[in-house]
C-alpha cells in the first residue's frame, strides 16, 4: 500500500476523488468509533495484508447492508451489515481479502477506465468535485455512485475470488468458510421473492454455482497442503456482541423481512439458546405478516421468553403476536409479564389498552 500512482494520471485523478470522500468518510456520523471493534477489524487487515497493514485505514460504517470495499487509494470501509452477517472471523477474512485482491490488482483503475467516456463515470466526477466533505456514507446517491464506479467485471470477481481465498488460507483462516459466507448470501439475496436483481455487492460477481463449486474445489486443494483451520470464532464474537441487538434492529428497520428471516436463522443455527436472536426473529415474523407468520412469530418469542437473558420486549412482542390471532389468553399473559417487568416503559399506556383488547 505504499504505492502512489504518477501525478496527471487518470489512477492520479481517480485517488483525489477518493481522498475528498475518505476526508468525508472521517466527519460521517455513520462512522462507527468504537476503539475496540476498529481495532478488531484493523487486526484482521494486518493478519491478511501483513506490513501493508500500516498504510491502510480502515472504516466501519453503520449501515445495515452487506458491503466491503477496498476504495482505489487504500481506504477500507466495512459495512456493520457485513460484521452482522459474518459468523466467524474466518468469514469476514475472506470478504476482505477479496477486496484487497481488487486493490492489489488496480481493478479499479480498469473499472475507471472503461467507463470515462460514459454517464456513470461523470456522474462520479461530479460527485467528487460537488460533494467533498460530505463523506460517501452520508447519502444513498452518493452510495450508489461509488456502487456504480466499483463494479467490477465477471473476470476481475473471479480473480478477487482466487487472490482473497489465497489470502485467507496463507493467513492461517479455514478454507471452507469461504464458500459458507458466499452461500449464506446467496441464500439471502435469493429469498426475497419481490427482488428484481442481485444486491450491490453480488450484481457482478459469478453465477452462485459456479462460485460454490470453485470454492469448495479450491477448499479441497488447500486442505490437502495446509492444516489451516482457523474460526476466530470467540474473538469475533467478542468484538461484535456490544452492538449485535443494535444492529438487529437496523436489519429489521430495512423492512426486507424475507432476507432479514434468512440472516437470522443463519445466526441461530450457531447459537440456538441465543433468546436475542428468538426474539428478533420473532419480530421478524410479526413484521411480515404473512400466511402463517404469526403462529411463527409466537413459536419464536415462546422460545425467546423460555430461555435466560430474555429481552423484556419480547413479551410484548408475543402478546401482539398472540392478540392478532385471537390466542387471547396467551396475550393477556404476555402483556401483563411485560408491564411487570418494564413498569416504566415508554409504551405502557400502549401496552395497557392492548392488555384490556385481551382481556386482561
């Protein structure tokens, strides 16, 4: 990352735009601060890059989607969307690196260059020259813009595939969790039927069996010349469960409850006694509302208030649940433990009058 492109260059120009952005980036009230979890994350920079980890600056963003990016002048931006998804640090290893292969490889720079002569690239243009100082987090315009310059072509995710799984096994990650991340999202981006294209960070990348099958012949190979194995799984667990519920609530406030259903249960098939995570996605369920939803959303928050550490929302979640579909003392029951509780909540005149609907 010690590299710097010739002055007057189009790679020249293209690291000035992103320099006003990464200048933005650091003013963004997205930007996460946490010491802790920054550190966390820049620790498995350093473990896949090495030396070059010094040049990079890395940056979480609070935004609830799946995304990483490794931006044409070193920056690295992290979606808490991603950290929410990833169940490992292996997992989150792989996604970088294969960010850092586009970097490594200046992909970008080709991006750019086949695209100078078209609306996107001005439009870009436009943006780097309007918007310094406002941080390319701060809007959904100026998102889909770098969206748009950082598309990459089917070859060059092949590559990113290739150069970050090598990464990640020479780091010492588990070969196999590369395809499991790349089939949870998968997974996700294909359970929502009233989607109409693949998400951002998948739009370009190859077909999902061609990359599953990659993968898994790649894990194959490798774990016949290396014993690398490792999860990280405790340290990753650590770094993220300070936020993990406020991160759950930005997944349900997307309102794509079809993905946010798929995230979750991926999350429960490594903790099943988590009740945070019965209680979301009970929630979920609540949400969607959908032909038998409900009698799903009661199962998940009975799981939820049978298990230690219970959020107290889940009470009232089951007794809204249970109150639309006419399980009135099941309701009464929910609501009444949820006043005893949470006496002082917000919402309690609320809760109060759904508790006389049932009954109570």
């Amino acid at each position: 990352m010690d590299y710097k492109p010739l002055a007057n260059s189009d790679e020249a120009g293209l690291w000035h735009i992103f320099d006003q952005e990464e200048d933005g980036i650091r003013e963004s009230p997205l930007l996460v601060r946490d010491e802790a979890l920054n550190t966390y994350v820049k620790r498995v920079v350093c473990n896949l890059i090495g030396l070059q980890c010094d040049a990079s600056r890395v940056y979480i963003l609070d935004i609830p989607v799946f995304n990483a990016e490794c931006a044409p002048n070193g920056m690295v931006f992290v979606f808490t969307g991603l950290l929410l998804r990833t169940q490992n640090e292996a997992q989150l290893a792989f996604v970088l690196g294969h960010e850092f292969t586009h970097f490594f490889r200046r992909h970008s720079l080709n991006a750019y260059e086949s695209r100078r002569d078209t609306a996107t690239a001005f439009a870009f243009l436009s943006l780097g020259a309007g918007a310094a100082g406002a941080g390319v987090a701060v809007n959904l315009a100026q998102l889909a813009a770098l969206g748009a310059l950082l598309s990459y072509s089917r070859d060059q995710e092949r590559e990113a595939d290739a150069g970050g799984f090598d990464l990640a096994v020479a780091a010492g990650y588990d070969p196999r969790q590369g395809a499991m991340i790349w089939r949870a999202m998968s997974e996700e981006d294909s359970a929502n039927p009233h989607k109409d294209k693949p998400s951002l960070f998948l739009a370009n990348h190859p077909a999902d069996k061609e990359r599953l099958a990659t993968m898994s012949q790649k894990a194959d190979e490798a774990e016949t010349k290396t014993h690398s194995d490792e999860l990280g799984t405790q340290g990753f667990q650590a770094a993220v469960a300070p936020y993990r519920d406020k991160w759950l609530a930005e997944e349900l406030n997307r309102g794509e409850f079809y993905e946010s259903i798929v995230v979750i249960d991926h999350l429960i098939a490594d903790e099943p006694s988590s009740a945070s995570l019965q209680y979301y996605l009970g929630e979920a369920y609540r949400r969607r509302n959908g032909k038998g939803d409900l009698d799903s959303a009661i199962q998940s928050y009975e799981l939820a208030v049978g298990l230690p550490d219970v959020p107290v929302a889940a009470y009232r979640g089951l007794g809204m649940a249970a109150l639309k579909a006419e399980k009135n003392d099941v309701a009464r029951d929910a609501f009444a433990k949820y006043l005893e509780l949470a006496p002082q909540a917000d919402d309690k005149a609320m809760v109060q009058i759904y508790l006389t609907k049932a009954g109570g």
